[in-house]
C-alpha cells in the first residue's frame, strides 16, 4: 500500500488540500489522554475520532440500516411468492382440468399429479434460486462497492454462511411446495362428467 506525500503533489502542481490527518501514537501513550488534550487544545476546530472506531462507525451506518429491512423484506417477498405460486398453479390447474381428467381415466391417481406437479415446482425453484445465488454473490459486492464509493471503500468483502444460504432457500422450497399442495384440491375432483358434456 502506498501514500502519496504532498510535497510530490506540490512539485507537480496537483492543488489539494488536507482534511484529515492520522496519528500514529507511540507504545505506551494513553490514547484517550492524547485525544482529551487535543479536544481542549483545538476545541470544536477538529474532530478527533479514534481510527479504529472510525471504520466499525461506518460499516454500523451503512449495515444497520440493511440487517433492519433485511427480515421483513425477506419475509414480504415470501408471502409474495407463495402467493404467486398458489394463483399461478391453482389457474394452471383449472387450465388443465380436461388434461388431468383424462390422465385419471387412464388409471393415474391424484395423487400421481400432485408429485407429478411437485417436481415440476421443486425443479424450477431450485433453477431459479441456483441462477439468484450466484448472481446475488457476484453482483452484490460490485453494488455495495459502488453504492460505498463515497466512503473510499474499494472493496466489500461478503462472508457467505453455507448453513444459513441451505436453510433459508430449503425454506423457500418448502413454502413453494406446500403452495403447491394447497392450490392441488380440484385434482382431487372427478370431472368426468363435464368432458363427457363436452
């Protein structure tokens, strides 16, 4: 890591001007002294501020706020989803009636469609969580980096809990399928006689 003196900016005719210094202090000196005195020194002329406070200060600014959104947010999106589910399979359902009606007269249970549809929801929702986690992993740090550029910040680390990720999309999973369960009970209705109407 480098630093960049300002007697180099001041022989290349850069114009800056200093608005923070750091104080590197030596072994031994009282920390919270050196700082009292140069409060009383300089009074509200500078703002002394223990470096390494500086940083948790401002991760607590930019964190709190998104560890706060991020419960009920997941939850909305949730309740959101399921409920999409439950619609989008319960019409696709009344779509399908004639279909799965004929497919029981073939000697298939309803049962046999219920896990037929099962596995149909469970393999897209793990396409679709597969294709947001990575997403997710790659393109949040470059936001986050984007977003805490003003703060000088080149980089965002992001610490990935392998439990939490599995827990929290096997909930996802389960939810969609119970919502497929719960929009499954025309399937269970003989309709054979509207095909025969038909």
């Amino acid at each position: 890591r480098s630093k960049i003196m300002g007697s180099l900016l001041e022989e290349n005719d850069i114009p800056f001007q200093y608005t923070e210094c750091s104080i590197t202090l030596k072994q031994g000196v009282d920390k919270v002294a050196f700082m009292k005195e140069l409060k009383e020194k300089y009074g509200t002329d500078i703002k002394v501020i223990d470096r390494k406070n500086l940083y948790a200060s401002i991760m607590n600014v930019i964190c709190e706020p998104q560890r706060a959104a991020l419960k009920p947010f997941v939850v909305i999106s949730v309740i959101i989803g399921a409920l999409n589910a439950f619609y989008i399979i319960y019409a696709s359902n009344v779509e399908k009636r004639k279909k799965y009606t004929i497919y029981k007269s073939l000697g298939y249970t309803s049962g046999h469609l219920l896990k037929m549809n099962c596995i149909y929801v469970g393999t897209v929702v793990l396409i679709s969580t597969a294709v947001a986690v990575v997403a997710f992993i790659f393109l949040f740090p470059k936001v986050m980096v984007l977003s805490m550029s003003a703060f000088g910040f080149a980089e965002y680390k992001l610490v990935i809990k392998p439990l939490t990720l599995v827990l929290t999309n096997a909930s996802m999973l389960a939810i969609f399928i119970l919502s497929e369960c719960m929009a499954a009970g025309d399937r269970y209705r003989n309709h054979i006689s509207n095909i025969m109407n038909e």
